[in-house]
C-alpha cells in the first residue's frame, strides 16, 4: 500500500483550489450581438377603462364630498345592473329634511292667504252689497223729493252721485283685491313648487347613492391624490368616480424611468417584461409615450419620468396593479466585441489585464456603450482573448501598452458618427409611433412637476 505524505495531500488539494479560482477570476472576449437595456419596474393597468361614477347631481344639491359607507372588493366579476358601492346618505337626509320643513311651511302659508283672502273678499263683498242697498234708498229719496224745495232736490242727487261713486271704487277695489289675492297665491305656488323640485332632485338623488355598474366587467379601485379609493374613502363633486371596469384586452405598464436613463428611452422600443406574480412567463411589449417632463416621486432618489409600454400579448392572467420588471431595448450591436463590466480598470485612461503567452500584460483599451453587465470593447482586444476579472498583485510593476494616438482619434471619430445615425434612426422610430395614449395623473399625493 503506497503511502502519501498528508502535507502533499493538503498541497495538492491547494494547487488545484487555486487553479480553479484562477480559472474563475478570467474570461474570454466574446464577439457577437450586445443589447442595451433600460430596466425599471412597472404596474400594469388597462389601457382602456370605463369609470363608474357617483352621483353626478351633488353639486346643484350642494353637496361636495360623499363618504363610500360600503364597496364591493377589488377583483369582483361584475354584470351590467350589479350592486358596486353606497355613498353615507346622512347630509343628504338632513338636506331632505330640511326640504320637507320648507314645504310644510310654504303649504301653511298658501292656506293662511287662502284665507286672509277670503275673509277680505267677503267683507268687500257684504260692503258692496250694503252699498247697493244704500244707493237704492237714495234713488227713492230723490224721487220722493221732487216736490221738495230745489235745495233738498239737489241734496238728495248729490248723495245719490255719491253713492254712486262709492260703488264703482269699491267694486274696483274689489276687483284689485282679488287680482292681488291671485298674485300672491300664484308666488306662492311658485315658491311651493320649487321646494317640491327640489325635494324631488334630493329624493332622485338619494337613489343614486347606491351605485352601480354601467356595464360587466372586473372592479378595480379607482385612484385619487390621497390614494386608492375604497370603503371610508371620500368622493367629491369635481371627481366622483368610485371604481372603474378594465379593459383587460389591452394591457400597459406604467413605470418611471430614472432621468439618467431617459435620453435612451423613444417611443417605439421594444420591451421584454415579467410579471412578478408569474415569473416563469414573460411578455413583449413597445413603448408607446415618454413624458417630457419629470416628477420627485416618494421612495425616488431622484427625478423621474414616466413611461408607458404597451403589451403586445393578451394573456387572461394579466390583472390591473401588478407589479412588472420592464427591459426596454434601447440599442442592438451586431457584431461587436465586449467583456465584462469588472474586467476594466481605469486611471487616467481605460485598460484590461490581458493573458498573453502565460504572461499577464496592461492593454490600454477604448470602451464603447455598457449594460448592467458587460461593455463594448472598440478597440484592444480581439475575440476569445483571455481578461483578468481582478487586479493581479504586480500590477504596479506590469507596463500599459498604449494605442496609437491616431487610431485612437479615428476610433473616436466614428463613435460621435455612429451616435449621430442611431439618432436619426431612433427619430425615424418616434415618427412610426402615434400619440395613442396620454396617460392620466393617479399618483400619490406630494409630487413636484420639474421641468426637464
């Protein structure tokens, strides 16, 4: 039996330890198609969605805010008639109240000028008939004094004329009192008539306290500045809307887009999204609008824009607020050389660790665009050369092998060229692109509009 010392045995476990972890700290240049992505989080809603709505008759009522007293839960299959919430009735059955006691009173007031009517007619009327009988006796005075001397002739016609003329003034009083009486009575009326339309709006009204749906579809809570809307949440006259029934056909993703990365984002680009929720499945989507101007979100370091992508797939799993984690494609190389992001050093200038011969040498390199992992290289290296991913430990003793000045000047040359017709490519994109969505302000409460 062959005996090995256990020191070799630890040595040669070390050896091999070593090699791998030296295996592992390099890697070769890859050659080949580089994409550049944006990532950032989003919440899916539908495009499309039609909002029900509380009263809309609470303004002319003079009511401004509702409370919902009770609400169906979010996610409720609905049919078209189906009960969605109730609104807290209490102003409004003190404003009722309040409307029946008016009645009440106007009805009291009719019947007292009914009557005050007619008592003054009648005692018009009993005068006018005193005054008839007066003016009669005055007749047979007249005609019993024709053989009276002139003086008590012309009496007698004096009080006859007079007479007369009482009748006429109080026969037109009569007819001015009762023209009166109507006016009055008719005003009112009027005024009855009034507080019993507005009694029924108030009563019309209370019906619509319970709210239900225009049409089928999923309930999704609406939102507000201070919100989700929900039960104990207020509704006002300006924004009524209680919930809203998606159209789940057509899905966006609304996310914000740090404004370090906004430059890249055009409408037009393609987007790869997950949903949280299903993190086996993945979906394409297109970037349909980019706000032009940013906003100081909590729970953002800084300003942020937002972004709208459109799915491309419809999928009956897809519910409203999920939550997405959104690749949007701004670029793709063909072609190109890069490595990654930990295998480049720089100083005063850009340069790798490359394995040449065995031998570690400093290879100045120029870097191009980068992911979240990996960066172009334009120039240094070639395909399936060998890059430290760490600092080696004489890397102060190894020498920098330089690029030619000129080289590096043409290199750079092309890149600003190459910028400038990506750009006129992205251009051409954003014009294949319509302004199909303007996306609606639902966010929380505090934010502050920045112009970009």
């Amino acid at each position: 039996m062959l005996l090995i010392p256990v020191f070799l045995l630890f040595a040669c476990g070390d050896e091999s330890k070593s090699k791998a972890q030296s295996k592992n700290l390099t890697t070769t240049v890859k050659k080949g198609e580089f994409k550049i992505f944006v990532a950032a989080t989003g919440e899916l809603k539908a495009k499309n969605s039609e909002e029900i709505k509380g009263p809309t008759g609470m303004r002319s009522a003079q009511i401004w805010q509702a409370t919902i007293s009770d609400m169906v839960a979010e996610g409720t299959v609905l049919k078209a008639g189906d009960y969605v919430a109730t609104l807290d009735r209490t102003e409004l059955e003190t404003k009722l109240k309040e409307a029946q006691t008016e009645i009440d009173k106007t009805q009291t007031q009719l019947e007292q000028a009914k009557i005050d009517t007619a008592i003054e007619l009648r005692g018009i009327r009993d005068d006018l008939v005193n005054l008839k009988f007066s003016m009669e006796e005055k007749k047979l005075s007249l005609e019993q004094s024709k053989y009276e001397p002139k003086m008590v002739i012309q009496q007698a016609e004096i009080d006859l004329v007079k007479s007369e003329r009482d009748l006429k003034q109080l026969e037109k009083r009569y007819e001015l009192t009762q023209t009166k009486s109507k006016a009055k009575i008719s005003e009112i009326l009027a005024t009855l008539s009034q507080v019993e339309l507005r009694r029924q709006r108030l009563v019309d009204l209370s019906n619509q306290f319970v709210v239900t749906a225009p049409k089928s579809g999923m309930l999704i809570y609406a939102r507000s500045w201070n919100g989700k809307i929900g039960p104990g949440s207020q509704i006002s006259t300006w924004d009524p809307v209680v919930a809203e029934l998606p159209d789940l056909s057509i899905m966006i993703s609304k996310t914000y887009v740090n404004e370090v990365d906004i430059s890249k984002v055009q409408k037009g680009q393609g987007v790869q999204l997950k949903v949280d929720a299903f993190p086996d499945k993945s979906y394409t989507g297109k970037v349909i609008s980019v706000a032009n101007v940013g906003e100081q979100l909590q729970g953002y370091d800084a300003k942020v824009f937002e972004v709208t992508v459109q799915l491309e797939e419809v999928d009956s799993i897809l519910r409203p607020a999920m939550t997405t984690s959104n690749e949007i494609l701004t670029y793709t190389y063909k072609d190109v050389l890069y490595v990654p992001l930990e295998a480049i050093q720089s100083d005063s200038v850009s340069y790798v660790f490359k394995k040449v011969d065995g031998k570690t040498i400093k290879q100045e390199v120029i870097t191009g665009e980068t992911n979240d992992n990996e960066v172009i290289i334009e120039h240094g290296l070639k395909e399936a050369e060998e890059v430290l991913l760490i600092i080696p430990d004489d890397a102060e003793k190894l020498p920098l092998v330089p690029i030619d000045k000129k080289i590096k000047a043409d290199i750079h040359k092309k890149l600003e060229e190459d910028k400038k017709k990506r750009q006129e490519e992205a251009k051409k994109k954003l014009q294949e692109v319509k302004d199909e969505y303007q996306p609606k302000n639902d966010a929380g409460g505090g934010n502050v509009i920045i112009f970009g």
